[in-house]
C-alpha cells in the first residue's frame, strides 16, 4: 500500500467516524430532551446522503453547493414531519410515538 492510499483509507475513516458519532449524538440528544428513542434516525440520515448524492450527480453541482443544497433541504422535509406527524401525536401514550 503507497503512502496516498493509505492517507485516502485514514481520511475515509476519520470521516465515516465522524459520522456515525453525529449520528450517535443525534440519538442522544433526541432521547434526552424528548424521552422518547427516534428510531428513524437512521433512515433520516440516509435519506439526507441520497439527496447529497442527487445533487452532487444528477445536478452536477460542486459538493460545496450540494452540501449546501442538502442541508436546506433536509430542513425543510424535517418541519414537514414536524408538522404533518409529530404535532399530531403531542400528549398521545408513548406507545402511539413509538
């Protein structure tokens, strides 16, 4: 392995560290202030790579714009879930949150 493969391999693994510890505080923090685990988390990330990916390939943007783009995006969808699902469940038992 030459010495550009292995800084590729640390910095992927750095980044994909990065990532799932995001993803782990994400849990964390949602549990803590709400009591509730959120057991879409995982899907919500996903979702939030493939609108990167959309982005950054079908829309041929740089990934500085896609990132960008992604992140207002995925705000958006997030109030509309927010608003659509979660307002409707507000006093309900925790087993209907669930």
């Amino acid at each position: 392995m030459d010495a550009i493969s292995l800084m590729e391999s640390a910095a992927n693994g750095a980044l994909i560290g990065l990532m799932y510890s995001l993803v782990a505080m994400g849990i964390v923090l949602i549990y803590k202030s709400s009591s509730v685990p959120n057991l879409a988390q995982g899907s919500m990330t996903m979702l939030a790579a493939y609108v990167l990916l959309a982005f950054a390939n079908s829309a041929g943007a740089p990934i500085w714009a896609a990132i960008s783009l992604a992140i207002i995006t995925m705000f958006i969808i997030g109030m509309a879930i927010e608003r659509v699902a979660l307002r409707r469940l507000a006093g309900r038992p925790i087993i209907m949150i669930l």
